[in-house]
C-alpha cells in the first residue's frame, strides 16, 4: 500500500498537507527567534530544533502535491 492510499484512507486531503506545511514554515520562523532569546549554552540546541523543523515543509508540500494529484 502507498503512502498516498493510506492517507486517502484517513481523510486527509492535499489541501490539509499543504497548510501543514504552511504552519511549519510559521513553527521553524517561531522556533529560530526565540532560540536568539535564549542564553547562550542552549542556543544551539534551540537552532538546530529550528532547522530540524524546517525541513519538513518541502515533503509535507509534496505529499500535498501527490494526493491532489490522485483526487
């Protein structure tokens, strides 16, 4: 089974991928300006939380992309 099938099957359709992936987009921004707030032993901690988030909008966007496709 693909992952498309499987999240046809729970409902999820290519618009809801895309505002998820929208909202991580606003999380990392979040995440990186408060990881300048905070002290300098968990910065970077802090930044890579930031960019670990960040990398999620592209796939998110493109699983979006593929069920889309498929509706």
């Amino acid at each position: 089974m693909s992952v498309g099938k499987s999240l046809r099957r729970r409902g999820l359709r290519g618009d809801h991928l895309h505002v998820a992936s929208l909202g991580a987009i606003v999380l990392c921004v979040a995440l990186w300006i408060r990881a300048k707030t905070v002290d300098q032993d968990e910065r970077g901690n802090a930044e890579r939380r930031a960019l670990f988030v960040g990398l999620w909008p592209p796939t998110l966007w493109l699983m979006g992309d593929t069920l889309r496709e498929s509706e």
